[in-house]
C-alpha cells in the first residue's frame, strides 16, 4: 500500500507522464520532523528549534489546489539557553497566549520534477501570534524507501505579524526569523 502511494506520488507530483493520480493525502510524522530557526542578532545568532505538532495536507497538484494543515507548538521553542528562553515565550512568542502557529494552504505550485523529486511552493495562511497573513512554502520533495522525505526553507519576519522586535541601543536583532524543516510523511488517498 504505502509503495503504491508513493508510485502515485511519483506520477502525481515528481513524474512527467501523462497518467497521473487526483487527490492525495500527505500525513506528516512529528518523530521524523526537524524544524530549526535562526534568529541573527548583534556579535551573534539564536539557534533553536521547535516541535511539529501535526500536519496533514490533501492536494491535487494537477488542479494547483491544496488544503490540511501544519501546526508547530510555540510552547516547544527553545535556544538552550533559559533565559533567553523565558523573554522568547513571554516577550515575543507570547506562547502561553499563542501556543500554536499553523501554515494552511490553499494551493500548490509544482515547479521543477522528474522520477523522484520536486521543487513545489504551497500558497496559504500563516497564522502566528494570533494574526493571520499570505504566507508561502517553498519545498523540495524526494520519494524515497516507501516514504515522502521534505526540506524547506523560508525566513518569516516575524515583526509583521505584531511579534516584539527585542532590539536595543546594544543589540540588534533581525526583524525575521530563517527557518529550515526536514520532515518525512506518507502519502494515501483523502
């Protein structure tokens, strides 16, 4: 089962041949999600990282439509460092009233494919920090040992979404955040 879906997701998204799938459902695995960010600041950076709390996405790459969503705990960020940790959450994040950040999307735009990869941006809604804005998600997509491995990477300025700019007379701090996710999921049918 799972390698027929991936069969369809090589004809849906990555193949070139005529014959092609509809609808498909893509379940992200939180166990098998990285999602990294860097914030750069004044003399130095602020790496840190966050959990994937779900995601499932239904698209139909022919037809450019998408739909799901992928949600990150706030609640889970963290630098390593505690006190820097704590001012992120209360100060900026807000997490306690803003636990969750989710990106829906409406649409998907396949870009560059052949056998078994493809460059695809997902258009939708960010919605962070109780605002929501048009948000796009770039991803490379690699079927492979029965699975459906994805990398992306997309700064968010984070400041247009009314988040705290932390800057001072000292220290700067980038009014955007890059972002790096490596994920793996299952496709199947919706």
């Amino acid at each position: 089962m799972l390698a027929r879906a991936v069969a369809c997701l090589a004809a849906l998204v990555v193949g070139s041949g005529a014959a092609r799938a509809a609808e498909q459902t893509l379940r992200l695995d939180p166990a098998a999600t990285t999602i990294a960010f860097v914030l750069g600041a004044t003399l130095h950076e602020a790496d840190g990282s966050v959990k994937l709390a779900g995601g499932t996405l239904t698209f139909d790459a022919d037809a450019g439509t998408a739909a799901g969503e992928i949600a990150v705990d706030a609640t889970s960020a963290t630098t390593d460092l505690s006190s820097r940790d704590a001012k992120m959450h209360a100060e900026v994040l807000e997490s306690a009233r803003f636990p969750r950040i989710a990106f829906r999307p409406s649409a998907i735009v396949v870009g560059r494919r052949d056998a078994t990869t493809a460059d695809v941006e997902l258009r939708g809604v960010l919605d962070l920090h109780g605002e929501s804005r048009p948000f796009v998600v770039p991803a490379h997509l690699v079927a492979k040992d029965g699975r459906l491995a994805i990398e992306s990477r997309f700064r968010v300025p984070y400041v247009d979404w009314g988040m705290r700019d932390v800057s001072n007379l000292i220290l700067r701090v980038d009014r955007f955040v890059d972002v790096t996710v490596r994920s793996e999921g299952t496709l199947g049918t919706p």
